[in-house]
C-alpha cells in the first residue's frame, strides 16, 4: 500500500483486512516492526489527537518520525501554483515536499480547505498537486474534503460496539461559532455507507452536503446493502437510530461568505445535542464525535459526560488504526 487517501479507494474487504490488521497488532505487539524507518508529518492545519497518535504509533512499532509546522520553526510554504512570491513564504511547495519525502520513508500530510470556493475544495486541487510531488508512501492526514484516518478508527469502533451493519447510522450538523470543513461529515458518510449501514443525513437547511459527496455515499451504500439519505426532520432522523455522530461543518448554501453562514447559523443554537435528543426517539443510541468538539455549542457536558459519548474511544482507535496502515505500507 503506497497511498491511503480516501477510504473510498479500497474495497470493503481491504478495509476489513486492514481492521483485522489493527487488532492483531494491538494484542500481539511488533515494537521492532519499523525499526530504522521514518514517518515525515507535515501539519499546515492544527492537530493534537493526529499529530500525538501518529508520533506515538511509529514509536510503538519501532520507528521514528520528525513534523513540520510550516511557517514555526521552518520557512512558510506557498501552495499556490504560479504564484509570485513576494510574500511571507520563502519555500514552494513544489521544492518542499519532495525534498521533505527524501527523508523518509512514508510521509504525512494535513491540509485544510481553503474553505472560499466549494468546486475548488471539491476537486482537491492542493491535495491531488502533493500526491504527484511525493515518491513516497503518502498518508492523508485531512485534506479539503477527507479524513479516511478518522474513518477507518470510526468504523473500528462501531465494530467494537457490536453495532450491527444494518443499523442506522445518523449523521447530524451540530453548530458552531464558525463555518467548519467539510472533510468529517463526507468521510463519515462514506464509512457508514462502505458499512452498509442505513445512514441518514441531519442538517438544518442551508447545510446540506453537496451532491457530489451524496451521489458517492449513495453508489458505496448500494455495493454494500445499505442507504443514505437527508432530511431536516429530527424526531424522523433519529426514531430507531443506534448511532448519532454529531458534526460541525459550514454552510453550502453559502460556502465562502463567512458573513451570510453566521447569520443563518445564529437561530440555529438548539443544534446542540442534549439529552432530550435521544430519550423518546433513540433512548440506547451512542454519540460520536471525532473531536475536538465545543461543549454546550456542539454537543451538551450531560451527553459527552453520560454513558453513550464514545468519543474518547475514537481517539484510542485513532492510534490503533493508524499503526495498522503504517505497518501495512513500511513493514
């Protein structure tokens, strides 16, 4: 395996495999697994559960690895094509990854939507430009509109729930005090219909996903036996539910316009998941979330604090997850 990018790029079988991989190496460890390779991490965006599990896994497996946070403590790196630098960044990336690549064996890099243009982030185009700069395996950390990381470590942890695949599995926009990217929800959506699951769609309107990220979630659910689908129907969207994945993310209807997003998410304060949420409709549902989450914004302190947030889980299974798609591309 030379690239993991997009869950979407692996049949459910391999994802299966790769999970079957988690597991043996967390009950039978192979701390000189990686012994003398390096795992180079480059973050433009902030991290503290990737940036800490990744370090962490390639430790554990015997390995080593250095980050860089362009702009502290290295030059900036632009990211533009045909830019003409004359600003703050001294470095392209176009010299910057390659040379980064050549000094390890597998590299890792976070990148963020530029959150002004919907079509643009779509495409990937800064992402797809660093998968031809790096002759190394490559490891998305979170780009525009994925995080496969934190999908594969989700669906471990459905597994581990015993949540059965045919279960419905509901997605929901949570608010937030700023529009957010859309790489969560379009990775969750599609683990969840790569699972099977019956999967629906919450969002307040003015919040739907794009059409893209649904016609792909759709084309997953129906290889593997499951649905998806979206309303604005609350008490619809979760009568029989055993999984409520609550998610912050902006606003499609006015993606870029920070001004016109925040003054539709301003009566959209009730968005907060509490505990009246579940307790005729989905009394034994589970809440998922992949961090960092705002309490009593996003989700409610008696639903993070009470017995269904399986959030910190999540976070161990990032790490577990993570070692299992190390030791598949360096072993």
């Amino acid at each position: 395996m030379r690239r993991f990018l997009d869950l979407a790029d692996f049949q459910r079988d391999e994802v299966l495999d790769l999970l079957a991989l988690a597991q043996a190496l967390q009950d039978q460890p192979q701390p000189r697994a990686l012994v003398g390779k390096i795992l180079g991490l480059v973050f433009f965006n902030p991290s503290l559960r990737t940036l800490a599990s990744f370090q962490a896994g390639m430790a554990r497996l015997g390995g080593s690895s250095f980050v860089i946070t362009p702009g502290q403590g290295t030059w900036q790196l632009e990211t533009r094509m045909h830019a003409i630098m004359n600003g703050a960044a001294a470095e392209h990336i176009r010299e910057g990854i390659p040379v980064l690549a050549s000094y390890c064996d597998a590299l890792g890099v976070r990148a963020f939507a530029e959150g002004k243009n919907l079509e643009s982030d779509l495409r990937e185009n800064l992402f797809h430009m660093i998968d031809e700069l790096c002759g190394k395996p490559l490891i998305n950390l979170e780009s525009a509109i994925n995080h496969p990381c934190q999908a594969l470590a989700d669906w471990r942890t459905l597994d581990q729930l015993a949540v059965p695949t045919r279960a419905k599995f509901v997605l929901s926009w949570v608010t937030h005090p700023r529009p957010l990217p859309l790489a969560v929800p379009a990775a969750t959506l599609q683990m969840a219909a790569m699972r099977g699951m019956e999967v629906v769609v919450l969002r307040p309107e003015g919040y739907a996903l794009p059409r893209q990220i649904m016609a792909k979630a759709e084309a997953a659910a129906r290889d593997a036996g499951g649905a998806v689908s979206e309303t604005n129907d609350r008490s619809a969207a979760l009568a029989g539910a055993q999984v409520l994945y609550a998610k912050e993310w902006g606003s499609t209807a006015h993606y870029g316009d920070s001004e016109a997003d925040a003054r539709l998410r301003a009566d959209l304060s009730d968005w907060c998941v509490r505990e009246s949420w579940f307790e005729t409709c989905a009394p034994d549902a589970k809440l998922m979330h992949c961090l960092p989450v705002r309490r009593n914004v996003a989700v409610a302190d008696e639903v993070l604090d009470g017995p269904r947030a399986v959030v910190k889980r999540e976070a161990l299974n990032r790490l577990v997850v993570q070692m299992a798609v190390l030791h598949r591309m360096l072993a």
